[in-house]
C-alpha cells in the first residue's frame, strides 16, 4: 500500500496550531492536534445501498444473491449523541508486524465540525511514538461528526502502543484509548522460501469427512485411504468470527488471513469506519502488498469463482464492500501481480460485448494484455500458454461468472449448463499453472489456491456437487504437495474461511423407500454404495443408491428428496409480491417440505460459527498446531518467512 501524497508541515494550515505537531523525531509527531475541518475539507455525501442481483426465476418467482443478506439489516444507528463519543481505528487489541503500514482514524461523533478539537497522542514501549507523519485527512460524514485519518503510518518498533484521544466540543469532553501490539516475526531455523495456501470456502468438518468417504471408501468403520490434507505434518483449529459479528463471510474471514487484522462482514483490507464511500475506509497493508513491497516476491490468485470474489480479493484488495468488482480489478491492475486465474470474464468486456456485466466500454482484457499479461480463456490455451516459453504474468478466464462446479464441468457435462464454456481446466491444472508461473522468481512466491464453490453449493443445500469440489480441492493440495517435495523451502498452509450448515447425518438408501423414509441413522445407515471405477478419486455416480444422508443446521422452507439432482436447482425463490422466500416449485416437486428456521427472507443456507481445520507442512507448519484466531494464521506465516516489513525490496 503506497502512501498517499500529502503536505509533511501543515502548521499553517488553517484549523491546525504551531503547537499541533509535536515532532519526537524520525519526521513524525507523537502528539496532535486538530481542530475543525480545515479548509479544503467537505462534508461527505452518503452513498445509496446496493441491491442485491435478483434473477428471474421459476413461474415469476426471483432467484436472490446468498450473500444479499450477509450484511447488517437492523439500523445501525440510534439516536445521535448528545455529547462527544469516539471511535479508535485500528481497534483495541489490534496487532501488527513493526514497519505494516495502516491508516490511523479517528472518529468523533455528537461534535461541531468545524470547531471541535481532537488531541491524539500515541505512545510507545520507549515513550512518544512519532508515527503521525503530516496532515491528517479531515472529513465530516454526519452534520455532527468529524473524522481524522492519518494515511499509511506504521510502528517501527516491537512493544506495547497507546492510542490516546481527547475530544471538546461544545463544552463537553471525551476521551478514548486503543492498546495496539506490535510484533516482530519469529523466524525459525528453517526459513520458507514460498507459501501456498489452499482455502477451501465454507469446508467445515463435515464437507472433508464427505470427501473422504466418497474418494477413498470406508468399510467396517475404517477409511481405505486418506485426503492428502488428512496426510500433512501438523493440525489445528481456528476461530472466525469478526468485528461486528460472530458470523463471518468470505470477505472478513480471508481478510484476517491476509492482513493479521479483524474486518468486519463483506470488508476486506480495511477496519469499517463511518465512511459512505466503501473505497475510502481505514486499510491495514496485506500479504500481496507486504511480501512484492519488503521482498519482491510473485504473487498468484487462483479461483474457481469469479477473480473479483471475496476470498481472492481479499488476498490483495482495500474495500469495505465486497461487490466492488470494478475498484478490486483495478488494485489488481495496479500492483501488477503474477498470476489471477477464475471465472468473471464478463466483468472484464466492455458493455457492447454480448454478456458483458460492465456499464461501461472499457475492455479490462485489452488492459491488462498491455500490462505484460498473456490471457488465457479456455483449458486448451491455458496447457498450451505455460507449455515451453512460460508466460511472466498469466490472466486465466474461464467462465463469465463463477466457474461451473467439477460435477457438471468435469462429470454430467450437459451442454444446456455448460453453453460455450465447456472447455474449463480443473483446479489442479490451474493450480500447476500458477507454479509454473511464480516459481521461477528467486525471490520465492506466495500463491493462493481457493475451491469457491464448496461454499457456492453448500449455500444451495447441494451437499453432492460441494463434496465433489471438496475432492478437486484434495487434489489440487496433491500438486502442491508433489512439487514442494523435496524442496525444503515451501510452506503449505490448507484452511477454510468458515464453517457450513451441512452435516453427515448417515445414509440415504433408495432402493426399497423414498424421501425420509429412506434415511438411515445409527445400525440403519450401514456403509454408502459409492464406486470409483477409474481410480480418479471421484466416484463415478453422485446418485449411488446408497448414498450420504446431508443434513442441514440452517434453511428455508424448501421440499427436498434427499437425492442427487441431475439438474442443479435453487431450494428456494422470492415471492415478488410478499418479498419472502418460498420452496422452489421445480427442485424436488413431489418431495415433502422442509420448514426452515432461517429469517422469511433467505433462500438459501447461511455459515455457521464454528471453528475450521487448519492443516500445514513445510517450515514453520508447527506453528499451525494449536487453537488460533484467524489473524493469527497470518503471522505465523510472517513467522515462517522471517518476514520484516521495516526492509524494502531491491
């Protein structure tokens, strides 16, 4: 994250004292003081929420987001306050690696604008911490508030910080404090070179233990085989939950892995301040930027969804909002990374091009090709782009959208779902792709592998197609595996973001009953009939007549059969009339009904808050062997990389 210009005096600027800056060395001051907006600064203009893309569906019926809801619905803000509150960004209990740059903000609330005073002091382990470097940004965002933003600072030494904020307005005082920790890596005696880190959306215990059964088999209780996840060095657990919520999303969850910092849901990069603008909140410097900034190395985003989704996003992205598919492409554009392989190709045509989900003419492909990006569309140009002379920076689009998922692209391949697209590469070709690519840097590299849709198909009750992505997922983590063999030098990190309202309850038997007749629990269940004649590790047919009874913690009223649906279909659809959520008059018709227990509004399937698996090899995986909060499975990857974000690459 480059600093942003700014004035470095600021002492005649109009709001601001001569005793404003109280300079402690190293070009910053330790004490401030603000007073008002200052000239040149506007109240902001609040921006209009988005809706959620609402298809038409079944006999009028509309087909809605899974994420339409993820963010808060109840109004956030009560009564306006009386008498100053404050607002301390980064929060209490943040962490930090000395040299990580973030924005430093402060907000006051229930002030006059234009002559309240803000006094910030920031202390260190050694006393006065000079980390306030120039003039701050001033914003008013509500007619009673005033925000302070110092851009791009950091703490240049380990210890214990104090944020310390005064606020007098109108007579009255507030005062706030933020306690901030700041660490330095722990380098072990053997240092990763490289990190690849799997992430498996929304693969809770239940989608790994469905993997294994169906790609390996089990009999008399034990499993023929294992996951090549189950086979790595060390074992964990981790915590997910955000900021302003015990529930996650993709977008905060990956940002705490990327960042080491807590988000809140649908944000990524950034600590959620009053900001309307959803590019403008307060960011914490990522893994992308910190590891091209201090070491030069390669970076690679590898998806099945759209390459502007959540999870890859977050790897290198500032938003608050994660539907920002336009700005998260142009970050991407401006850091000039390696590798971004995934669906969303629509976003990237101009608007004239049949499919385009752009409103306007730029042709982000044609940009990009400009950049010293070779752009690959299909499995076949893919296999031939990194074949001899491989590409130095590689734009993988297989899909206008999310990729389809391995059942239907690699399984049913029925070409009413497929259209055109019918020539995507699976995630072990990427993910073979992408180590092609990044691995010739000296440097090392960091590549992020993500199997979106276990996530995509869990949401959707679809319990098959997420186990078979769950399998794909396995058998990318082998490619990995197989070329860091012998390496000694790379770190592999496999997680999911969240767990999943999907459980294996027993089995579903539907040779000699129908629907939940046929579910079989305890004694009853016996063993699944999969079989995977090819040897793939993917059963032949989703659909065995024995197969697993999925079960689900959470869901909409929807009718269900309990069987493989040949054809994917939504559980649920939006009345237009009421604007609720009703069963899906075409998925399972003469199924019984299922009652949900979700709000009338969701269709679908929400994350639950349960801890994830974590799984590591390589140097520093012993790190990974414990209970950790999500931010912290970014420093122990700091850790394994020895990492100083106080050097700068050559």
């Amino acid at each position: 994250m480059s600093e942003s210009p700014r004035q470095q005096d600021g002492l005649d600027k109009p709001g601001i004292s001569r005793r404003a800056l109280l300079r402690t060395g190293g070009g910053g001051a330790a004490v401030a003081a603000i007073v008002g907006l200052g000239g040149g600064s506007a109240l902001a203009t609040r921006e209009q929420p988005t809706r959620a893309v609402k298809r038409t569906s079944a006999e009028g019926l509309l087909d809605a987001d899974p994420h339409a809801h993820t963010a808060r619905t109840a109004a956030s803000k009560a009564r306006r306050p009386s008498s100053p509150q404050i607002r301390i960004l980064p929060i209490d209990r943040a962490k930090f690696l000395a040299g990580a740059r973030f924005d430093l903000r402060v907000e006051a609330s229930g002030v006059d604008p234009q002559t309240a005073r803000i006094d910030i002091s920031v202390q260190g382990p050694n006393g006065p911490a000079p980390v306030l470097i120039g003039e701050p940004v001033r914003t008013s965002i509500e007619e009673d508030s005033l925000e302070v933003t110092y851009e791009g600072v950091s703490y240049e030494e380990p210890g214990q910080y104090k944020v310390w904020v005064n606020v007098r307005s109108r007579g009255r005082t507030a005062r706030a404090e933020a306690g901030h920790e700041v660490v330095v890596a722990k380098a072990g005696e053997k240092q990763a070179k490289n990190i690849i880190f799997f992430l498996g959306d929304g693969m809770g215990s239940p989608a790994i233990t469905a993997a294994r059964i169906l790609s390996k088999g089990i009999s008399e209780g034990k499993y023929h085989g294992l996951l090549e996840m189950d086979r790595m060095e060390y074992r964990g657990l981790v915590g997910t939950s955000g900021v302003d919520s015990i529930a996650t999303d993709s977008a905060n969850s990956m940002s705490a892995y990327m960042t080491g910092h807590k988000s809140s849901v649908n944000a990524m990069g950034v600590y959620e301040g009053n900001e309307p603008d959803p590019n403008k909140h307060p960011r914490v410097e990522n893994i992308a930027e910190l590891l091209t900034r201090t070491r030069g190395m390669s970076i690679g985003v590898v998806a099945t969804s759209d390459v502007q989704d959540a999870t890859p996003a977050a790897v290198f992205a500032h938003t608050r909002r994660r539907a920002e598919y336009q700005v998260i492409m142009d970050q991407f554009l401006e850091q000039e990374l390696d590798v971004w392989m995934g669906g969303g190709a629509s976003f990237f045509w101009p608007q004239s091009e049949p499919g385009s989900s752009r409103d306007d003419d730029r042709d982000v492909v044609k940009e990009f090709e400009q950049a010293g990006y070779t752009h690959v569309g299909s499995r076949a140009e893919l296999k031939s782009a990194v074949q001899g002379g491989v590409p130095d920076k590689l734009l993988g689009l297989f899909h206008p959208r999310n990729m389809n998922v391995y059942v239907d692209r690699q399984l049913i391949k029925q070409p009413e779902v497929l259209g055109e697209w019918d020539d995507q590469p699976t995630l072990m070709e990427m993910t073979e792709a992408a180590l092609k690519v990044v691995e010739r840097n000296e440097n090392g590299f960091f590549l992020m592998v993500e199997a979106a849709s276990i996530d995509k198909m869990e949401h959707p009750l679809d319990g098959p197609r997420a186990t078979y992505d769950t399998i794909e997922f396995d058998q990318a983590i082998g490619v990995a595996k197989a070329w860091a063999e012998g390496r000694d030098d790379t770190l592999i990190v496999v997680t999911a973001d969240h767990n999943h309202s999907m459980s294996i309850v027993g089995t579903h038997d539907r040779r000699n009953a129908e629907g939940r007749n046929a579910n079989g629990v305890y004694g009853d269940a016996g063993f699944p009939t999969y079989s995977d004649d090819d040897g793939d590790g993917f059963p032949d047919d989703p659909n065995p007549d024995v197969g697993l009874f999925f079960g689900w913690s959470n869901h909409p009223d929807h009718t269900d059969d309990f069987q493989h649906n040949t054809v994917f279909q939504a559980p649920a659809l939006i009345d237009p009339d009421t604007g609720e959520a009703v069963d899906n008059p075409e998925r399972d018709p003469d199924a019984e009904l299922q009652t949900g227990n979700l709000p009338v509004t969701s269709t679908t399937c929400v994350h639950t808050v349960e801890d994830v698996s974590i799984f590591a090899s390589g140097p520093g995986a012993a790190r990974f062997n414990a209970f950790l909060d999500n931010t912290e499975v970014f420093y122990a990857m700091a850790d394994a990389l020895g990492l100083d974000p106080l050097a700068e690459s050559g």
